[in-house]
C-alpha cells in the first residue's frame, strides 16, 4: 500500500482485483500486467500490454465473414509453437486440422469437445490452472453454454497461473462472462485478396471495442492470407509490403484455407 | 448396484493358519496326519487345526485333545504359537483389507470379500483373483477362491477350486452348482446329517427337492435352513471387520446424504482432512480409495460402495488429491443414503520432492498438461479431451477421417 491509501480504498482495491483479476486497477507509471505475445507487432501493440493479457479473458469477436474465427486460430496457431494450447470447442465442430494447416503444432494442442457446458468450463479450468499458454474457447451461443459462476471460477484459474483465455465466437455475451472480460477486439472485413482469380486471403480492421488495460477505439489494419490445398499458395513476401502502412508486414506467413469466418 | 442386484461374495478358503506355520516350522510334516492344539479352555484342550489325513479318519476342529488322539493316535501332535498365529493373522487381515472394506475374517481358514460395492469396471474374476494375489503376496497363502451369491455358495465354490484359481457361480445358478455337493458339508448339526443320509437324502440336490413344509415337519426349525442352504439362499451376514486404516479420514453425514452433488461438496474437505494426515506422518499416498457406507439393507447387512485408484505420482496435498477424489466420486454411485464416507491412503510412501503443481506458470510443459488432462479423464471419463494428428496420405475430407484422434 502506497502513501496515502487508506485501509477502506486498500479494501476497495483487493475487492477489485480479486474479482476482476490482479492488474485490474493499477497506480500509474506501474506495467504489471504481461501479455502473452502473439508475433503479430500491431496486434500486440494494439492490446496494450504487449499480446493477450495473461491471467485475463480476451474475446475476439465479429460476425460471418469477418475474418475472426480465422485470426483466432491462427493465433492459436502462433502460441502452439512455443507453449500447450487448448482448444475448448463447445460448438463440436471445429477442425483442429486448421492449426496444422496454419502452421502451428498439433501435437502441442489439446481439443476439449465436451457433453455439457459445466464439463467444458471445468475442463478449461483445470487446464488453464495447469499453465497452457493459451486456452481458446469457441462458441455460437454463449448465454446457452455459460453457467453463472464458471467465468469467475475460470479467470481465477488464469490470475493463478497466468495463463491466457481468448473467447471466439459471435451473439452477446452473457452478464457474467461480459463483465469479467478484459479485452474486447471487434474484426471487420476490409476485402478480399485475390490471387489470379481465387480469394487466397483477406484484408480486416481490428478495433479495441472494450479495454481495461488501455484506451479503447485503437485498430489496426491486417492481412489474412488462407492455406491452400495446392502447393501454389502466395509465400509471405508475395503479401507483405503491398498493404498501407497499418498493414501488418509478414502477417501473411500466417495465413491459409477455408472460408474466412 | 441397485437394490435388486444380487449381493457377491468372494470366498477364499485356505488350510488354518496354525497348520501354516507348523508346516514352516517342519516342513517334513507335508502331507502327514498332524494335530495342533490349541489354548486349554476351563482345563480341557481341544484342536485347533487338523491336517487332511486326520481329518479323514474323523478329527475336527474344536474337538476334544483326548479324543482326537483316541481317533487318530498315529498322528503328529504339536501345540500352536499363539503369538506368531495371532501376527499372522494380522498380516492376512491387512493383506485383504487392502482389496475391498467390506471383509470378514471367519475362523483363521477362511475369509469373505464383499465384491458388489466396487465401482470400477473390473470384471468380477478379476477382483476376485485380485484379493488371492493379496494374501498370497501378503503372507505367501494360496487360497481357492470362490464367488457366489451367498456365503454358503461361496465358500463351497472356494472348498472346489484348486489353490491359485477362481471358481464363479453366476447369479441365479446356485442351485445348480449346489445340487452334487454332499449334505455332509453342509453347515448343520451331525444329527440332522445322520438322518439326511439315513432317509437317503446324500446331496444338497436331493434336499432342494424337498419341499421347506416337509423339511420343517422333519427337521424343526433348520429344516427351513437347510432348504435355503441348499437352494444357495442362506441368510447368514457378512460380519465385516474393520480394520483402522493406516491413514484416512472418516466424514458421518447426520440423516443419511443421497445427492451426489451434495456428496461433492464435502470432496475438499475430506482431502484436506487426508492431507494433514499424510503431513503429520511425512508421507504421501500411492493409492487412495473413497468409501461410502450405507444403511443396511433388508437382511442386516452392512452396504458400502467404493472405488480406488493409483495415480502415477504419490499424492500429497489437498490439491493434488481433489481431482482424483472427485474422479472417484464420479465413479460411485450409491444405491441408498450415504450414512458416512471414507477417504483412506492404502499405500504410504515418501512424498514427491517437489509440489506439483504448484505453481505451473505460463510457460507449463506438455507433461503437466498431460497430466490435467489424465485427471480429466479420470473424472469425466474418456472422450473430452482430444489429442489429434495428421494421418499421412490424405484419407478424406472430414476431420474424422483427415486425422487421427486419440483421447490418451
């Protein structure tokens, strides 16, 4: 406690941070929280905080076509290669072959399909408390699959392992899951990238629609590019550098297949 | 096991601990007619223990010393080691109660495992073997084991099994099995055996022929028991003995607890219950098992339900032994209100040198994600969580076909 806190504001702030996770009020000039970097430069500098914020609930969030559910993989993807994933799939059909075909490490990932939602918050749970990298949860109908206490129970689980939760998936957000969600990043479709004739990516802005880590509003602009079934796929120097200047250089080493979500 | 499953006993049946140890002490006496006596009660001796050979020239245990010599003088007379006898006994004792919570010990030659409480999965020759393997590896007995729906069928399963194997009466086939057994093995007076056979009645076939009014007109009131023996339906309870585990903790819950959930939710305590347990005595558990005891049913036996389980690392503090309390609370499901429940560490060992777990961190390796995952599955069954791999050659399209999944 610094100078100047009473016990009562002391009280008001342990209050806050256990409910919202450590880091959720902070004196200023202090960075305590990490992110968990991503390797995609503007995406980390756009959460403020150096990648998803560990110990915390991202969501990344927009609607058909937008270009999310992609982003969201290869993030996935991205942190595969250097520590666990698991994918919480409460939809029961996510192909965990994406990962692969974006380059991540499938033998680095778990998949959790569960048969009710309190297995499936249970199973994120304990595995978030084992210190994965990254816990991604995907979902169409949240308020659905979403039992009251299981957010609070899981964002304790990430404050004491600092791992990171990123949701996926459109529709609102129940109450509960809403309030204890750190970050919020909405993804727009800008166009599509053609290659002598057939869409091989896309072009998506990516806005902070809600932060307690740093101002809202902030966006950046990036490339998606979609794996290809035929070894023709446009490498990533072909993509780089033909975007504006908020256009994320090498994100198209990324990107591969299937129809952009 | 529902109320209408019938109840299993496994019967195991060995020569008398006190022919044990005077067959270690003197080995060239395999085979030989021996008596051991036992401790003079109100200044008569009487024998404890005879071999086969005795036996069949009409020597019984608790016969009187003077007339077993008159019937058998050729044989071997030794007095038994009451002291080793009764440490022997003690070892036998733990060796089972290791396998199942629901034992009795019957006269130091036989002894009975409830086998219808375990919730695991195990075939019932498995659970049965396994309490053989526990005494022969306990106190190196090689018992037969029997398996029936009564004690009486269980026990005359085990008396017709070979040392080492099993021998499994199914349910509702106990007549069957009972029909060629001679009456004079069957547990009633020698006088009512006397006129069995003297009325040409020789085998428990020929009495469950017989109708119980009959039987009772001839017999009195073990005429009603000798058709229910006979028909494998005896009443006789299991008179468990409880055995203080080495380290456990035991929960009653006041008015008797029928909801699982509600079950759950004494879970954390009772580990943390066994973890100071396990912290005073400096150990960790190797195997644990959950006990839940009921009212008894309607003959006055005892009901218990239970499960166990070896997790692949010792297990030491309240956390680390939750997810498996919780997996063992999933696998139970008790028929009747719950009227206490037990959380024993059956194998005691030298805990971990480091807490797993503890604080994983971010960066955590695959292993102590493999190892939530192997919890997981403990409580959830397999089937939700998923490791998946790319199969080489392009087989289909769909995820099912594309690649390969394992719930390892």
């Amino acid at each position: 406690m610094g100078r100047g806190e009473g016990p009562a504001l002391a009280l008001a702030l342990a209050s806050l941070n256990r409910r919202y996770g450590q880091g959720a009020v902070r004196s200023g000039g202090r960075a305590e929280l990490q992110g968990q970097p991503t390797g995609i430069g503007s995406l980390d500098l756009l959460t403020g905080c150096g990648g998803l914020p560990r110990g915390r609930i991202s969501r990344l969030r927009g609607g058909d076509s937008s270009g999310a559910f992609d982003l969201g993989l290869q993030l996935a993807a991205r942190v595969s290669l250097q520590l666990p994933v698991v994918l919480v799939d409460f939809s029961l059909d996510l192909d965990p072959g994406l990962i692969d075909a974006y380059h991540g490490d499938l033998d680095n990932c778990w998949l959790v399909r569960p048969r009710s939602p309190a297995e499936g918050w249970s199973a994120a749970r304990a595995l978030a408390r084992a210190g994965v990298g990254l816990c991604l949860v995907l979902a169409r109908d949240w308020p659905r699959v979403t039992p009251g206490a299981a957010p609070a129970a899981l964002l304790a689980a990430l404050s004491e392992s600092g791992s990171s939760a990123l949701l996926l998936g459109g529709g609102p957000l129940p109450a509960e899951l809403r309030e204890r969600t750190s970050l919020e990043l909405a993804s727009r479709r800008l166009g599509w990238e053609l290659s002598h004739g057939d869409v091989c990516g896309m072009r998506l802005e990516l806005t902070v629609s809600r932060s307690r880590l740093a101002a809202p509003g902030a966006s950046c602009r990036l490339r998606l590019g979609f794996p290809r079934p035929y070894p023709t796929q446009p490498g990533p120097e072909e993509l780089a550098g033909e975007g504006g200047e908020e256009e994320e250089a090498g994100l198209g080493l990324l990107l591969a297949a299937g129809a952009g979500g | 096991m529902t109320p209408g499953d019938p109840r299993r006993l496994a019967c195991l049946s060995f020569p008398h601990l006190a022919l044990l140890l005077a067959w270690r002490a003197h080995p060239e006496l395999c085979g030989e007619a021996l008596l051991v006596g036992g401790p003079a009660l109100g200044g008569r001796r009487s024998v404890l223990a005879v071999s086969d050979p005795a036996r069949a020239l009409g020597v019984r245990e608790g016969q009187d010393w003077r007339r077993a010599e008159l019937l058998c003088p050729r044989a071997v007379r030794l007095q038994a080691d009451l002291e080793a006898l009764a440490e022997l006994r003690r070892q036998a004792r733990l060796a089972l109660s290791g396998c199942s919570p629901m034992v009795e010990w019957a006269a130091d030659s036989s002894a009975y495992v409830d086998l219808s409480g375990e919730e695991r999965g195990r075939s019932e020759a498995v659970r049965a073997a396994g309490c053989g393997r526990a005494l022969r590896e306990g106190v190196g007995l090689t018992p037969g084991v029997g398996v029936g729906q009564s004690r009486f069928t269980a026990w005359a399963a085990a008396r017709s099994a070979a040392p080492g194997r099993v021998r499994i009466v199914p349910p509702g086939r106990a007549a069957e099995f009972l029909a060629r057994l001679p009456v004079a093995q069957l547990p009633i007076s020698e006088a009512t055996v006397e006129r069995l056979l003297q009325f040409g009645l020789s085998s428990c076939g020929d009495c469950a022929s017989i109708s119980p009014a009959e039987l009772q007109r001839q017999f009195g009131p073990e005429g009603l028991l000798l058709h229910r023996l006979c028909r494998g339906q005896d009443p006789a309870r299991l008179e468990v003995w409880h055995q203080p585990p080495p380290c456990g903790v035991r929960r009653v819950l006041a008015g008797g607890v029928e909801d699982a959930e509600s079950l759950r939710f004494g879970a954390s305590e009772l580990a943390q219950g066994l973890a100071q347990e396990l912290a005073l005595r400096g150990r960790a558990a190797g195997r644990i098992r959950l006990t839940l005891r009921g009212e008894e049913d309607g003959g006055g036996d005892p009901r218990a339900w239970w499960s166990e389980v070896a997790p692949p690392l010792p297990l030491a503090s309240a956390g680390d032994l939750l997810g498996p309390l919780l997996g063992l609370f999933g696998r139970i499901h008790p028929s009747s209100p719950v009227q206490a429940v037990e959380l024993e560490a059956l194998e005691l060992v030298a805990p971990p040198r480091h807490q797993e777990g503890l604080w994983p961190g971010p960066g955590a390796g695959r292993e102590t994600v493999q190892r939530a995952v192997d919890r997981l599955h403990d409580r959830f069954g397999k089937g939700l969580v998923w490791r998946v791999g790319i199969r080489p050659g392009h087989p289909g399209d769909v995820p099912e076909e594309r690649l390969a999944w394992s719930s390892r």
